[in-house]
C-alpha cells in the first residue's frame, strides 16, 4: 500500500535555473578568447565537471551544492580561459534557488493530493527552505542532500527520506524530473518512481511510468 510521495524540487515543483546558467554561459562564451567554438561545449563541460563533483561528494568527503556549483563554474572559466570571479557570476544562480518560478500545475497538485507530500531534493537545505516560503508550499517534510551529505542518484539519501519519516520502499513513490537521479536513483533503493517529462524527451529504455505534468500524477494512483 503507498502511504507517501517523495518528490523531486527542481525541474519537477519548480523550474530549473536555466536561465541564470544560461547568462552565465553567455558571458564566458563572449568574454572567453575563442576557446569555444560554440556555447553549448561550454555548458556540457560546466555539466559534466558539476556532475562529476556531486558523484564524489558523500560521506566525509561532502561538500554543499553551493560550494560544488562554484568550484565546478572556476574550472570552467580556467577551461575557456577566461578571468572572471566564479562566486560573483553565480550569484543570480544561488538567488534564483532561493526564490524559483513554479510551475503552474504545482500549487493544485499539492492541494489535491490525498499523500502526504515529502521532498527529496539535491540542494542545501537554507536554499530549499527559502523556495518552499517563496512559493507558499507546505509539505510533509524535506530531506536534502545536505542533511544525507550525498546527492540522488546515491542511495543515502532515499534511506534517509525512509528512515525519517518511517516509511518502507514498497510504501512509497518517487517523482522527478531526472531519469538518472530520480528514477534510477529510486530503483536502486527498492522505491518506484514516475518519471516527470515535462519537456517531451524521448523515452528511454527504462521502465518507469511517465506524467507530463504533476496533475497527471493523481491518476496514476
């Protein structure tokens, strides 16, 4: 019997932050010496060096998404050798995590939705905090990357959400917007999940329910 839903934040509540990253990516490809020949090689390699971070940031080896996102960015700039202050560049970034655009769909999903409603987000936890109060969104409870000092698609941080609010795998499902954090990331920790394509992106060779949106998800129930 499902007794609760972990949810996802961002991409999945609440847009992304694409475009403070997009800024950013624009100002290193203008200001860069040619180094890149088009600007999305340097929003793949800002990608895979943030991603890379996060994989090897758990246990005592933990280091906040803020932290992540500024080192990842500095490496990026060394990348197109470019001189430029990493933390001041991400600044509107860190802003819009704290006060993210939602999507129009989300405030009635959590309304009508007869499970409590836990989040499970890759974020720091003053960060979450601030964008749930921004967006007038309660919620059974959050657990955060770093309260597990581990980031999805690790399994420490579904153990927790479990543990915490004491609950088994079968007793819940997970929803979000990443096939590899989210429902990869669920499976690997026994939990179902629904895949929230909200973008249209092709199906993947992974079992897994798929919803457009969040309203959808009351029907999948």
């Amino acid at each position: 019997m499902i007794k609760a839903l972990f949810c996802d934040f961002y991409g999945t509540v609440v847009l992304e932050d694409d475009e403070p990253i997009n800024t950013i990516i624009e100002h290193i490809y203008k200001y860069g010496n040619g180094n890149a020949h088009r600007k999305s090689e340097i929003g793949t390699y800002w990608w895979q060096r943030f991603s890379t971070l996060c994989a090897d940031s758990y246990g005592d080896n933990f280091r906040m998404q803020r932290e992540l996102e500024i080192q990842s960015l500095l490496e990026t700039l060394e990348r197109f050798d470019i001189k430029e202050d990493a933390v001041k560049l991400c600044e509107p970034q860190f802003e819009y995590w704290k006060a993210p655009l939602i999507f129009s769909d989300s405030k009635l999903f959590f309304s009508k939705c007869f499970l409590p409603i836990y989040i499970v987000s890759n974020i720091d936890t003053a960060d979450l905090n601030s964008a749930l109060k921004y967006n007038g969104l309660e919620t059974a409870g959050i657990v955060t990357s770093e309260e597990a000092r581990a980031y999805k698609p690790r399994q420490e941080i579904f153990n927790l959400a479990l543990s915490k609010f004491g609950l088994k795998p079968n007793e819940v499902i997970h929803m979000g917007d990443s096939i590899t954090s989210d429902v990869m990331g669920a499976k690997a920790a026994g939990i179902q999940s629904i895949w929230i394509n909200r973008k249209g992106k092709p199906n993947p060779l992974c079992p897994c329910i798929q919803s457009a949106d969040l309203i959808n998800v009351l029907k999948c129930l």
